[in-house]
C-alpha cells in the first residue's frame, strides 16, 4: 500500500506541509491544555499574524494560492498536466493535490478530524460500530470457488473500472512512516495513534494466530492543507479534508501522469515524433512495453510464493501512474493505452512534419483523452447506473458550465466508485487463440498477479492477458457472495508483511475520511431512509441480510455507506443499487458538464474531428496495439466464443485526416517555411520552435493581419556555429531563447 500511496514529489510536498501545520497546532493545543484547564483551541490564543506565520513557514499558504494562468490561443488548446486553469473563474478546481469535495458535512467523532471507530465503546445513534473486519467476517466472506459469474458483462469490463478510477483520484496516505511523537511504526503495531489507525482482528479470527498478530496496519489518509485544524487558520471553521493526488478530470493522466515533472520523465525527447518513451531491454513480439521505473524502489523484484528477490527479476515499469504495477490486467492496459498513444503520433507526424514533436505529442494526447471520455460516458457509465439514472444525470451534452464542480466528492472516492470491487473474480484468465486457457501460461490467481510484471514480459506479454479479460465474464455482485476470500485474505500477500483485506480497508477508509452512513446518503439522493429491520428489509429486498447488518450496526443510519450501497440489489440495466446510481451518476455529470476540455464542448474539436471520434472502440484500440485479430465489437459485453466475434477489419476505426492541417491556404497565402525548424497554427496565429541543437532568432510567433499580410517576417533557426560561446551571434546580437516547445 505505501509503495503507490506514500506521497511523492509534489505530492509529498503538499502532504509534508499539511502536516507540518497540523503538527505545529496539535503541540500548541498540548500546552495550551496544560495551562488551562478549560477546553481553548489553539488558534483562540495566536494572532493573525502568528496564524500567518504558520501558515507561511509550513509551507500551507504558498500551496493555497491560485496559479496564473495564460490566455494565448495555444494555452486554450491543452490541458496543463495538473489541470490547474482548467476552470478560469477557480484555477484549481478539479486540479491535482487539491482536496476532494464534500456533498455532505463530515462526521467526525469530534466534529474535526478523529475518525469514526476511533474511540472504544463511543456510542452513534445509541451504538457502538462494530469493527470492519468483523463485519467483512460476516456480511463479504465467499469462498474462490463459490463466486458467481456476470454473463452479460466482460472481465474487461471490471478492469475499465479499475483503469477510469485510477484517472480520477489517488488519495496519498500520511507522509510520516512513524507516528510524528513516540517513534511508533504504523506497519508492525497494533498501537493506535495517528498517523496509525490499525484495523483490529476480532476474537476467532482465522488470521489471529499468534498474540503478535491482531491488527492489520493502516495509514490515515493525508489531510490537506489548512483542514482539520483547531480553529479557524484560513478564516473558516475546518473539518480535516483529504487530498486529491492526481486530476480529478478524464484525461488519461495514468498515461501522461498529472504534474508537467513526472510528463517529461515518460516523454521521448530524442527526436520530433512525439512519442512516449518504451522499453529499451524487451518488447512483445515487436510491440511496446512501458520503460523500467528507475526512480523508484524495486518493489516488484518479489516474483513468488518465497518473496526472495532474484538478480533476474523484472523490475516494476513506469507509467503516469504509480499503480501501474499493481496487477497484470491493470498494466496490460497501461501498456496498450502506451501503444495507442505511440500509434497515434506516428500518424500525425505522417499528417503534419511541419509540427514539432511538442505539437505532435501534445496533440496524441488531446485525441486520446477524447478516447477515455466518449468510452466512458457511451459506453460504461450506462452499463452500471441503468437506464433511469443516465436519462437523470447524463442527458444530451448541453454546454460547458464554469459554475459546475468537476471535484472528485470524497464519498464517490472512498465509498461510491469502489462498487467494481465486487466485480473482481479470483482468477485472472490467459487465453490463446482459442480463446481457451493457454496451453503454456495457465490461469493466475489474483494475488499472483500483485507486482509481477515478469508475468507480462517472460509469459506470453499483453495479448494472452487481453483475451483472457475480453472471454471471460465478471463476478457477479450478488448478497450472499460478495467478496471472495482472495481479495478479503490474500491482498497484495506476495508484498506485504501481512495480506490485507479489501472488504476491510475500504470501511476503515471511508471511517478515516469522516464519510457519513448509510441513510444520510439515502436522503440526500431523495431516497427513502429504513430505520427499522422491516423498512431495512424492503429496501434490501433480503431479510436475512437486513437482519445481520442490525445485528452488527444496531440501527441503519451506522451502517457503512459502502458497505450499505453494495447490499442494494440493482437498478434496471445497472450493476449497482439506488444510492450508488445516484452518487455515481451525480459524479459523471459534473466531470463532463465541468469539464472546459470535454471532447464536445465547442472549439476543443473541429466538427469533422468530433464525427471521426466518436467512431473509437476499446475493441478498436485492442485492435490497434496488440495481435489480436479476432473479438466482440462491444469489448464491455461478454460473450462465449466464437458467438458475436469478429475479424478487426469489421471494426470502425478513426480516421485521423480531419488533423491534417493546411498550410497553404490562409489569407496571408501559404506560411512561411523556417529551415531546422516546425510551427504550429492557431487560429490567424503561427508559432515556431527549433530543432533540437537550433536556436530561435527573432519573436516566435507571427499573426495574420486582416488586410492579408503577415505582421512581421517569420524567425529563422541558428546552430551552434553561427553563435558564440556568450551566447551572441557572430554579428554582436543576442541570440533569441527559445520558446514554445519547454524543452
């Protein structure tokens, strides 16, 4: 868990300073009670100015402040990697290291910060919560072998899931390994202290098997900067909020990453293509892997059973997220997502050599976020939420609206959108050709499958997985068989001191975050709120299942909300009950309604260009980037092979010549061509930038005017001969730095 949650970079400095302040007013209030023996909040006894000084000195203020953001005509053609500017009006709304949205107020045991369950034998709504691995006990165990399977959906629809979660919300857990004061290390102690908050292993157990093993550890979730503190830092009255570490819009940033840092470190800058590094050691019979992650600590060494480290190991890949690793379905679709976007650039350079690679890749990268949006909302969203709620939340596209909220809401992350854990079968397949178990790499169960991306590269690579995804169908969500045993007893065991337990994790997450229970979220979908077994048992449509949730809960406003929404049985068309229908829904609507890049907001596309998108398929993109000749056209759909598959060449592909630009016709006449040199146009405008080794001499953009001339001449490319050391021209002049291209 913290080797792709611990906070890095960016991150971590938006982390470090959260909990510097938090820190620094936790001491205080410790004295402030030692002094005096009524209740007083720190901030009650500083200044302004000592509050300000804080505020500056822990780094909160910098962090809090709006970024500027540039209007020229190419700044409102791409997205910023961090989405920062996306929202003119609110610069960082949606961005990456920003907190998560609320839709209801917090609750928190003191109304601040401490977490649901913290305190023993604090009772809510008169009773006390039952601890949440008694809970997955009773309510989630399902043996491997007993799971049941969802013949109208694909495995590949479950791994979607996972990969369109991944686009939205990473939360970083604390930045401290240890707790700040006492040294204590949250991963081998059962000692609660923040940052520690260990899920407690009930009496008869099957995991209590020695006294040192009663807890499995957990890490409280960052809290942002300026949240969760006692008083009013900031001007207002702060529950602790938790963070955001990636954007919160659909824009493939698990490809490209979410801070313009991490986008340079997976670029390929050696030429003008525009290409995504790839592996330089291995590929997949002539096709692309991911590059080795050399920044990072080689977790994936661990290859079996023995967790030995061998010296011929895969070491784990790099991708523009850092779960990427995390299991082989997941990085077979980081890798032919890596692929498209390569296929894509190729094509677009062959379009367009005058474009630099900047534009080139800058350009892959806006299609393919169009990919993600249109897959999505056409053809998953309406898959899990039903007719009814798509009709509701997701109606014909009307507008970009500023004033809508693209954030992530805390409870969508933490509660709502893991509803596709129940999705997961235990065995990821490996099929061939025949879409039958492949003869030579077999089947995998799930926990062989953490952190071992030498199964990708040394047992057959991405297509054996592929198949495996598109030919066989999902688990089932059914109220007698949740969760099966691999997920609740063996999760990442291959990597862990101790295997952790899902089911576990997400109630103890969504405790840390202060996320209120079931029937709070009932009302505020405009749904009834059961509170008594009979009105618990109707809306469960299980009186069985109702009865143990009150035996453990005592009332249904303490029930878990994920927990609550995953025990509803499906809407119409849908893979999940009412309440998640709602969330979900209402969650979608503000990404694409919110969103000023949204693939159909005018202007972000041509018209012949929107006609061309809307032709993709995720069976087209399998199509493009892997050997797979023969599948379902609707890769979402499970179907039995050979039934409803077909060759590739039925597929529709997008046809990329609405991107070839004109350079010839303008009302200036054709546009002046630079040598060692590239432009780009927008609008009445063309920029130019330089090969690399050339610099740019003279203004880098020119306009044309309206009686049909150009503003001024274009620039001209110098080398490195025809410049000094001091960075002069032969002739005396300064040579011009060059621009556009942030080489």
């Amino acid at each position: 868990m913290r080797f792709f949650k611990y906070p890095m970079a960016e991150t971590r400095i938006a982390v470090r300073s959260a909990e510097f302040m938090e820190t620094a007013l936790s001491l205080i209030q410790h004295n402030v009670h030692r002094v005096h023996k009524r209740s007083l909040n720190a901030s009650d006894l500083l200044t302004a100015s000592d509050l300000a000084t804080i505020a500056h000195v822990t780094g909160c203020l910098a962090i809090r402040q709006p970024p500027e953001c540039k209007k020229d005509c190419w700044s409102n053609r791409y997205r910023t990697f961090t989405s920062e500017c996306n929202n003119r009006r609110k610069p960082r709304l949606g961005a990456s290291n920003t907190p998560f949205t609320r839709l209801l107020p917090a609750r928190y045991e003191d109304g601040i910060s401490i977490p649901l369950g913290w305190t023993p034998n604090k009772l809510h709504f008169g009773f006390r919560l039952p601890l949440v691995r008694k809970v997955s006990n009773i309510i989630l165990r399902t043996l491997n072998e007993n799971v049941d399977l969802d013949t109208e959906t694909s495995h590949l629809f479950m791994q979607w899931g996972q990969w369109i979660d991944h686009d939205m919300t990473l939360t970083p857990v604390s930045g401290s390994l240890q707790t700040f004061n006492d040294g204590i290390n949250c991963e081998t102690t059962c000692v609660q202290k923040s940052p520690c908050f260990p899920i407690k292993i009930p009496q008869h157990d099957t995991r209590i098997t020695d006294s040192n093993n009663m807890c499995m550890p957990f890490f409280r979730s960052a809290p942002a900067c300026g949240s969760g503190e006692l008083g009013s830092l900031f001007g207002e009255f702060n529950t602790r909020q938790q963070i955001n570490s990636v954007t919160a819009f659909l824009d493939m940033n698990e490809v490209y990453g979410s801070t313009a840092c991490l986008a340079n470190k997976l670029r390929n800058l050696t030429n003008e293509l525009g290409l995504l590094a790839v592996n330089e050691a291995f590929s997949d019979n002539g096709l692309e892997y991911l590059p080795f992650n050399t920044i990072s600590s080689n977790l994936c060494g661990r290859m079996g059973e023995s967790c030995v480290i061998s010296q011929n190991s895969t070491p784990c890949f790099i991708g523009g997220d850092v779960r990427v690793n995390e299991q082989l379905g997941l990085l077979s679709f980081h890798t032919i997502f890596l692929r498209e976007h390569n296929r894509l650039a190729r094509e677009l350079k062959r379009l367009n050599p005058h474009w630099s690679g900047n534009t080139t890749y800058l350009e892959a990268r806006k299609i393919m976020g169009a990919f993600q949006q249109i897959i999505n909302h056409r053809d998953y969203v309406p898959l899990i939420i039903g007719k009814d709620a798509t009709q509701k939340f997701l109606p014909d596209y009307a507008d970009y609206d500023e004033f809508v909220d693209p954030s992530i809401a805390n409870v969508f992350a933490t509660a709502a959108f893991r509803f596709g854990h129940l999705t997961i079968r235990p065995t990821l397949s490996r099929f061939g050709e025949n879409y039958q178990e492949h003869p030579e790499f077999k089947n995998l169960l799930l926990h062989l499958t953490f952190f071992t991306p030498g199964k990708l590269v040394k047992e057959g690579g991405v297509d054996p997985l592929m198949r495996g995804l598109l030919g066989s169908p999902a688990k089932l969500q059914t109220q007698d068989k949740m969760m099966p045993d691999e997920l609740r007893e063996r999760l990442f065991e291959l990597t862990s001191n101790i295997a952790l337990d899902l089911g576990s994790l997400n109630m103890q997450r969504s405790r840390d975050h202060g996320i209120p229970g079931y029937n709070a979220w009932r009302k505020f979908c405009d749904l009834s709120q059961p509170k008594s077994l009979t009105e618990l048992t109707a809306v469960l449509n299980n009186a069985q299942l109702a009865r143990r949730l009150i035996r453990l809960y005592g009332t249904p406003d303490n029930i878990d909300v994920w927990l609550g929404g995953i025990s509803e049985p499906f809407v119409e068309g849908g893979k999940m009950g009412p309440l998640f229908a709602c969330l979900i829904g209402k969650q979608f609507q503000n990404l694409r309604d919110g969103d000023r890049f949204w693939w159909e907001h005018g202007g972000v596309f041509t018209g012949s260009q929107r006609q061309a998108l809307a032709q993709i398929s995720m069976s087209r993109i399998i199509c493009d980037n892997t050997r797979i000749q023969f599948l379902p056209r609707d890769a979402f759909r499970f179907r039995q092979f050979p039934e409803g598959y077909v060759n590739c060449s039925q597929i529709p592909q997008v046809d990329l010549s609405a991107w070839k630009e004109d350079v010839k016709v303008t009302p200036c006449g054709s546009i002046p061509v630079i040598a060692q040199g590239h432009f780009s146009i927008c609008k009445s405008s063309v920029r130019y930038t330089c090969e690399s080794g050339f610099k740019l001499a003279g203004e880098d953009t020119i306009k044309c005017l309206s009686n049909g001339r150009w503003n001024s001449a274009p620039p001209s490319c110098k080398g490195p001969k025809q410049t000094g050391s001091n960075g002069k021209r032969k002739n005396g002049r300064k040579a011009s730095r060059p621009r556009g291209d942030n080489r």
